[in-house]
C-alpha cells in the first residue's frame, strides 16, 4: 500500500521503487525525473516530467488495484519491474 500511494504522491522520482528494492529502476526514474526538473525552462523538460509521473500515476494504481497476494507474487517474489 505505501509503495502505491508513493508512486501517486512521488512516481515521477522513483521513490516507490525504492521501497520495493528495486534500486536500478528507482535511479532511472530519479535521474530522469531530476533532468526534467533541470529542463523545465524548456519544453523537452515538460514532456521528460510528464512521462515519469505518467509512469509512476499507472504503478501506483496498478499497486493499489492487487490483492496483498497478487503484490507479493508479482512484485516481490517473481520481481517483476515495470508494470
């Protein structure tokens, strides 16, 4: 559940993928959420941020809409990453 509402809340920097230990992934995603950020003054900045909260929009409730089963299962047991 803490890992939905922060990839709500926080997707478009990783942080959720951090608490599930996916370490490589969370650096993805905070890199380039931090060059959106650092691009914003232009537009490419605009679309690098909108794609990674877009990213973590669809995580968080795809977390939100499993069972506490299915999220083991998926998330921690077979480890599957992105969606």
């Amino acid at each position: 559940m803490l890992a939905g509402i922060l990839a709500i809340i926080l997707g478009h920097l990783g942080i959720h993928k951090f608490v599930l230990g996916y370490n490589t992934e969370g650096i993805i995603l905070l890199v380039l959420g931090l060059a959106g950020y650092l691009t914003a003054c232009f537009l490419i900045g605009y679309f690098i941020l909108a794609a990674t909260t877009i990213i973590g929009l669809v995580e968080g409730i795809i977390y939100l809409t499993k069972s506490d089963e299915e999220f083991y299962n998926t998330y921690i047991r077979n480890q599957k990453t992105w969606f």
